[in-house]
C-alpha cells in the first residue's frame, strides 16, 4: 500500500468545498479518475487508486493511495507525486 499526502488550505466557503468535492471526483475517487487512468491504464501498477481531502484539528489535506507490488512501489510513487504536482501547478 502507497499513501501520499499534501496539506491544502482550509476551504474558505461552501463553494470552495463544494469545488474540492468536484475536483476530488476528478482526481481519484471514480473508475476514471486520472489517478486510476495513470497507475492503472496507462503504467498497469495498480487494480485502483482513489483519493480524499481530509481534516484532522486544523490541518488539511489531500490524501491519494493505492496497493501495487513491490517491484513498482518506486515507480508508482513517482507517479502518484507527479499527479500532485500536475495538481497543483493546474498541468
């Protein structure tokens, strides 16, 4: 199992949370999500990847995970952290 995490800020309204909600959806939590599409279609690493925000107290963050075999455990990891750059840079 792979996890990476990313603090985010604190959505400032509903619509920014509701926007996040959206963007997770695209990101990680459906079928076709560009997560699964990388680590699964595209590098066959994984069965699924998904990914959440989440709070704990005050911190925020965007969580993504997936299980893969020791061989790619590397690779997918790469990948995974390029998702988040691609992300946060809006590529």
């Amino acid at each position: 199992m792979i996890l990476l995490a990313r603090p985010v800020p604190a959505p400032a309204d509903e619509l920014e949370r509701a926007t996040r909600e959206c963007l997770n959806t695209l990101f990680g939590t459906t079928f076709t999500s560009r997560l699964n599409r990388n680590l699964r279609e595209e590098h066959g690493y994984t069965y699924g990847a998904r990914s959440a925000f989440r709070q704990r107290a005050n911190q925020h963050e965007l969580l993504a995970w997936s299980s893969v075999d020791s061989e790619v455990t590397g690779a997918a990891l790469g990948e995974l952290r390029n998702e988040f750059h691609a992300l946060a840079t809006a590529t």
